[in-house]
C-alpha cells in the first residue's frame, strides 16, 4: 500500500512540474511574439494601427528599453510622414515596404517641442514604420534594403 502511494505522490509531482513547464514555455513564446527582426537583432515591438495610436506613437515617453520599439502598421501603402512633436527621445525611424525591405531610415530624429516640426520620410510608399531608440540602426547594422521578418501574435 505505501509503494502505491509513493508512486501516485511522485506521478502527481510530474504531472504538476509538466503542467508548469508548459505554461511558462507558452508565455515566454507568446511574449516573444510580437517582434521585428533582422539578420543581427529584434525588436520587441508595441503596435500602432488605430488612428489615435498612429497620432500619439511614442510622444511623452521618457525612456524606450534598448531592444523595444513600436511598430506602425498602415491598412495600405502610401508616403508616411513622420514628425517628434512632443517625443522626448530621439528616434531612429525606419521606414519599411509591403516585401519587408528597408527603403528609408531616419538615424537619431531628435525631440521636437516647437510649434512647428520637421517631418521625415521617404517619397516612396512604405507599409510599416519602425521607431527604435536613437543610435541602434548604427550599433545594429541596420541598413538600406535590408530585409524585415514581422512576427505578430494572433
């Protein structure tokens, strides 16, 4: 009757450390999810598809963790302008197309808290915008006609 018991004790131990297992693994999936990647690094990325979001982006914010940004995703490709009214950090700003290539990048726009602020952009339609923190397209090799690998979470 004891080995039994120690068999069903043991049993249930496993089952509880699977069950664990499982759920953090699946967590720590969906949380790297939402990402932009290219050949040398990622981006955990916040999104921006509504209008409101697109206006606001990253203004008032203090601070953007070293590999985190925010990815605008536009409904249909068109010339984006992009300006840093009220952004408080600069901002590498990468423009990106419908086939995931890099067809502009904004290195280090910097904070605007004038009236009137200069807007960035490429004259070629683009379907994503990519801010990430002043300097890391430099530090990270980012460049013209590289190739983006978009990972949205369902």
């Amino acid at each position: 009757m004891t080995n039994k018991k120690a068999l069903i004790k043991r049993t249930m131990c496993a089952l509880i450390i699977i069950g664990f297992t499982i759920f953090f693994l699946t967590a720590a999936q969906k949380q790297n999810q939402d990402r932009v990647c290219f050949e040398s690094t990622c981006i955990e990325t916040e999104f921006a598809t509504t209008p409101e979001e697109i206006t606001k982006g990253l203004m008032y914010r203090t601070e953007l963790c070293e590999s985190c940004g925010m990815l605008f995703i536009f409904k249909n490709d068109a010339t984006h302008r992009f300006w840093m009214k009220n952004t408080l950090i600069p901002l590498d700003i990468i423009w990106i197309d419908t086939n995931s290539k890099i067809i502009y990048i904004q290195k280090e726009a910097k904070p605007c808290n004038t009236p009137t602020c200069p807007t960035f952009g490429p004259e070629t339609n683009s379907r994503y915008v990519l801010e990430v923190n002043g300097g890391y397209t430099e530090k990270h090799r980012i460049n013209l006609g590289d190739t983006a690998k978009i990972f949205l979470s369902e």
